[in-house]
C-alpha cells in the first residue's frame, strides 16, 4: 500500500467534526440536563472516534463514523388562554363604567305625598312615554309627612330640570271623567313629568319639585286654545268634564278656582284643535250637567245632554244666529272670558237691550209668583220679576205686597239707536219709546201660569171695561209704578166667598129633618111591598111558569106534525105533487084547446104532426 491510499493525517477528524456539526444541528433544545447528559456522552463519544481512528489509521482506513445527537430542552415561558377571560370582563365593565359616567345627566328630588309604587333602581321616569331617568333613592322629609324621591336623568334630560316642569305618579285611576294608567297593570307605575315647551327658554333651572297627587288632565303641546268661563256656582263641574258642541265632545274642564271678590268661579276649559275655530266672540255657553227638568207655563219640559255630560257634568256652547247671513263670524283669541248661563234658552236669546224698571203694588195674595216669573204683554215675554217685599202703611194700617220687575226695550221692538240718550257720564239712559209704553194706560194683572202648580205671572194689557182709568205714571222716577188691577182668581175667590154665603144661609137642618121623614116613608113603603106583593108577585110568577110549560108540550107536538119525515108532511108532498100533474094536464088540454076550438064539436081530428104533451 502506499501513501498515496492512506488518508491524510486530518481526515479522520474532519469527518467527525462534520457529523459532530450535523448532529448538533439536528438535536432539539428541549431541557438543561438532557442537555448537558448529551454534551458529555458527545465529548465521550468525540474521544472514542479519535481514539479509534487513531488505531485504525495504523491498520486500515478510517471509516466514516456519526456523531451522536444532543438532546437539550427549551425553557417554558408560555401563558395560559384562561387569563384573557376576567381581562376581558374588566375591559368591559371599566367601559360600561365610563359609558355611564359619560352619560349621566343631572339630578333631581321630587316630592310627593306617599311612595306608593315607587321602587329604587326600578321605577322609570317618562317624558311623553320616553325614559329619561330612574329613581335611585326614596327617604323620609324631616316632618316625615312626605317622601323625597330621588330622580337620575340621562344626559339629554337637561330641559327638563326648569321652573315649570310637573311630575306625578301615574298609575291605575278610576274617575268620573273615565279611567287611566291601565297600561301600568303590566308594567308598573312609572312618573311622568311634563313641561311647557314655549316658554322654556324663560324658565329659571331648578332641581328640587313638588309632584303632583292627581295628573294633570292638559299635556303641553296640545293643540287648541284655552278659554275662561264665569259662573255664580260650579255646580256638577269637575276635573275632565266634557266641553260639547252640538252634543260632540270637542273639549274638557281642565281647572277651576274662586274668583278673587268670592262671589262666583272661574271654570278653564281646553278646546281641541280644529274644534277651536267654532269658539267666536259671539258664541254663548250654557250649563249641560245631568238633567234640565222644568215645569212653567208652557208645560213640562224634559231635556238631556250625553251621558258622560249627566253623569259628570258638562259644557255646551252655540252661536247666535248672524244678522248677516254672508259674514263670518270671527273666531275668539286664546283666553277669552265668557259667562255660563243656567240654560240653554237664555243663552241663545237674542240681546235684551237696555233694562226699564218698573214697579206694581197688589193687595191681594201673590202666592205662586216668584223671582223669575214672566212679565208679558199680549203673550210676548217683555220681562221678568225681579224681587217681592211687602209695604205696610201705618197711617192706613194698610199692607201691599210689592213687585218689582224689568222690561226689556229689544224685547219690546224699541231699540232705536236715535231714541237712546246719553248723560253728561256717557251712561245710555232709557228708550223714549219705553217711557211712552208705560204711560200709555197699561195695567198689570195676575194671572195663572199653570193652574195645577199655582204658578203665578204678571201679565200688562189694556183693560177698558174698567170703570176707572188708570193714574198717568210719572215716568221720570224709577222705578216706574203701574196700576194694577184684581186678578181672574180674585175674582173666582169672591164667587166661591158668594157661593159659600149662600151654602151658609141655606136651612140645613130643615132639610135634614125633611130628608129624614121621607127616608122613614121609603122604608115603610119598601116593609110593605116585602110583606104584600112580593108574596103575590112569587105566585105569579110560578103561574106562569106552568103556562110556559104547557106552551113547551104544545110546540114540542107542532114540532113533531111538521117534521119532514112525519106521516101528516108526507100526505102533504103526495098531493101536492098529485096536484102539480092536474096542473098540467088542465095547461095542455087549455093549449090544444085555444089552438082547435072546433074539437069541442067535431072531436079530436087527426094531425099530421103528433101533439106533443108540455112538460
């Protein structure tokens, strides 16, 4: 062998360090002490392949021997998926909590009277049925005779915190009016709270507020318009009663309050809109609560309005009939003032005019005539009594009872623009016309209204069949005073005073006793027809009732001759039938006669044509 076959003296090394290499390249890191283990048995197996290499160089060539791998292990330095999850939770809740706070709007406390359905963290505060809040809190006041209610808004609920806004808890109620908050059954009572948009701006801020124990029955924004009505009394007036037109409910009451001198009421009412336009400056309102029962002269009248309107008591509202016919009638401004009339005739009557007083003294009884009783003339309604007192004279020792009363000058048909004067004050004085009526011989005269009642009334007419005439009136003092004269029931009290007098006169005791004797002679007469004639008259009686009997045998046996299948009506029909042929013949030999009267003499001839015998 020579030296060109042996291998260099490095050869056997630079494989080992190849695969040495190889080796480290190929082996994982996976711990310190397996990684220390393979270090060592890789120095122990390097000094083996040296080693033997070494002595195999000497021998034979050197073989290609692998380096063994070394095992070393990585440190664990991974983290759990499990602790993403509370990260992720705080993440959440720290942003709900920011959200929250950036949302928070103001606070407010709000008073009421109970806490009744109210809960902490439950209850919602609603603004047209939006929320905009929660309670969060509900204490004692200091005098623990109310309960403070604390209210969180939301951001946007800054508007609400002005002087203005209301609250009030709303939950189920039962009115007259109707029923509300059914709708809380389910979800339970919430607050509302309201404000008046319009004037917002104006309004001061304010966080403190006093609830309200009952809704308020006008939400702001409404459309239509609001009116004043007066009245001397409120009547069935209530929170919600229904304003009417033409019986359709367009409106409601929506508050009423003393009038500041006391001596009537201020009722607020709400006309819905489009329903506002019909409210004009000449429109009249009379009261429709319950029923309208009145009994006069005319009769028993009877008139009603809804039922809503009779059980709660209503508002209804009409036009007077327009002078011209093309002009509209101008609507009424938010706010105007109208008066309540009792009734629905006076409110709708044409204007009275000027009033004219007038005065009438009677001396008889006046019981009957009332405040309010008509005074007429002719049948037209020209006024009504006003008051009645009495007057005693003491020079006289004379009582008179007095009434006074007005005439109205358009009821009369004497409203004339140019005949109305005016004093120095610019105050109207009274028609010319009107001073001329009264001065014209009139007379007043009591006379039944409703004779059933005993309703009384003043009528003025002329009356010329009095003898005495009138006194002129002095027509420059008021009241003016008018003859009066006696009444139709005076005069029918002093005929049943004559009747009476005459009834007194009459001797009733001699007629008593007259009476008497001849109800003793009828009594007498009557003992003797018992005892006498009736007796005989029983006799009479049974007599003829024999007599009858005989008469009934006797037309029982005439019933029985004449009967159809009698032996006596059967010879009657067996000649007359014989009766009938003898008929015949006599008719057919006076025939054949008449046409051969020659046959009497010569016989019967021979005839070319048989004799046919009449039937």
């Amino acid at each position: 062998m020579s030296e060109k076959d042996l291998p260099p003296s490095d050869s056997s090394e630079r494989p080992s360090q190849s695969d040495a290499t190889q080796a480290d390249r190929q082996t994982p890191a996976s711990g310190g002490a397996a990684g220390a283990a393979a270090q060592g048995h890789g120095g122990w197996a390097q000094e083996n392949s040296q080693a033997g290499g070494q002595d195999a160089s000497s021998n034979q060539p050197n073989p290609v021997i692998s380096k063994a791998p070394v095992i070393t292990q990585k440190k664990n330095k991974n983290i759990s998926w499990i602790w993403l999850v509370p990260l992720i939770a705080a993440v959440i809740g720290l942003s709900l909590l920011v959200r929250d706070y950036m949302q928070q709007g103001p606070v407010a406390t709000v008073t009421f009277k109970t806490a009744e359905g109210l809960e902490i963290d439950k209850t919602q505060v609603r603004y047209k049925d939006v929320v905009v809040g929660t309670v969060t809190d509900i204490t004692l006041t200091d005098d623990h005779n109310s309960v403070l209610v604390k209210v969180s808004f939301k951001q946007n609920a800054d508007f609400l915190m002005r002087e203005g806004a209301r609250f009030w808890v709303v939950k189920p109620r039962l009115a007259a009016s109707g029923v509300s908050g059914l709708g809380t059954l389910v979800s339970g009572a919430y607050i509302g709270v309201d404000i008046d948009d319009s004037h917002q701006s104006e309004a001061e801020y304010r966080n403190e507020f006093i609830g309200l124990e009952k809704p308020p029955e006008l939400i702001s924004g409404r459309p239509g318009k609001r009116f004043t009505i007066t009245a001397p009394s409120l009547n069935s007036l209530d929170l919600g009663s229904p304003v009417l037109y033409r019986r359709l409910e367009v409106g409601q009451v929506i508050n009423y309050t003393l009038s500041k001198d006391g001596k009537g009421v201020e009722v607020q009412i709400f006309i819905d809109a489009p329903y506002d336009r019909f409210v004009t400056k000449d429109s009249r309102f009379w009261n429709a609560s319950g029923v309208d029962l009145s009994l006069n002269a005319g009769g028993l009248n009877l008139k009603t309005q809804s039922l809503v309107s009779v059980l709660a008591g209503g508002i209804s509202f009409g036009q007077l009939p327009l002078v011209d016919e093309k002009a509209q009638p101008e609507p009424a401004p938010d706010g105007t003032r109208f008066v309540l009339n009792p009734t629905e005739d006076k409110a709708l009557a044409r204007p009275d005019g000027l009033a004219f007083p007038i005065r009438m003294k009677f001396d008889k009884s006046v019981r009957g005539l009332q405040t309010g009783s008509a005074i007429d003339f002719k049948g037209i309604l020209l006024g009504e009594v006003k008051n009645i007192s009495m007057e005693f004279d003491i020079a006289t020792k004379k009582t008179t009872v007095i009434v006074d009363g007005v005439i109205y000058e358009n009821r009369l048909g004497a409203a004339i623009p140019e005949g109305q004067r005016r004093d120095k004050n610019g105050q109207a004085l009274h028609d010319v016309a009107l001073k001329e009526f009264v001065s014209s011989g009139i007379q007043a005269q009591l006379r039944f209204a409703n004779i059933f009642t005993g309703q009384l009334y003043v009528a003025l007419d002329y009356f010329p069949e009095m003898a005495k005439k009138p006194p002129v009136p002095d027509v420059n003092t008021q009241p003016v005073e008018i003859a009066t004269v006696p009444g139709s029931f005076d005069e029918l009290q002093q005929q049943l005073n004559v009747i009476v007098e005459k009834l007194k006169n009459l001797p009733i005791d001699s007629i008593g006793h007259s009476l008497d004797e001849t109800l003793q002679s009828i009594s007498k007469l009557a003992r003797t027809l018992d005892t006498t004639m009736v007796p005989a008259l029983t006799t009479t009686v049974q007599k003829a009732g024999r007599s009858l009997d005989g008469v009934n045998k006797t037309m029982g046996s005439v019933r029985g001759v004449v009967a159809d299948e009698s032996p006596v009506m059967l010879q009657l029909n067996s000649m007359i039938k014989e009766l009938s042929r003898a008929a015949k013949s006599i008719r057919s030999l006076g025939d054949y006669l008449q046409a051969e009267p020659s046959s009497l003499i010569r016989g019967r001839s021979q005839d070319n044509i048989p004799f046919k015998e009449s039937q």
